[in-house]
C-alpha cells in the first residue's frame, strides 16, 4: 500500500513539471538538428563518428523517455491528467 501512496506521489511530481519536459524535448531536438548538421562533416571510421554516434544514441534515449511521459502523464490527449 505504501508503494502505490509513493509511486503516485512520485508520477504526480514527474507530471506537475510540464514545461520541463517541454523544454527538454525542445532541446533534445535542437541536439538532433546539430548532430544531423555535423553528421555530413564528420569522416566514416574516425573518432568523431563514434561520438557522433554516441550522440545519436543519447538523442534517441532521450526521445523515448520523454515521449513516455508525454504518454503517461496525458500530455499527448485533450484532457491532462490534473
């Protein structure tokens, strides 16, 4: 019982902080749109390309956490959760 009272104190603190996960997707994918960019200038096969590819991995894993709670926090319908 205590960990349903601490898992929803917990999505209801995630879910309160709306224009931090706006802001953060908005950032991620400015990140995106830079390594995109910096994709064309960078050789196959170099260290660069493996950061970059590094990098892509981090946008990726980013997007998928927020779009999670976009999803769970109801962000996505026309009636939010509060």
């Amino acid at each position: 019982m205590a960990e349903d009272t601490t898992r929803s104190a917990f999505m209801d603190w995630i879910c309160r902080r709306q224009l931090l996960w706006i802001s953060l997707l908005a950032l991620t994918l400015v990140h995106l749109v830079i390594a995109v960019m910096a994709a064309t200038a960078i050789e196959p096969g170099s260290a660069n390309y493996y950061v970059l590819l590094m990098d892509f991995g981090l946008i990726a894993v980013l997007l998928v956490v927020i779009g999670l709670v976009f999803w769970r926090c109801g962000y996505l319908g026309d009636t939010p959760m509060h």
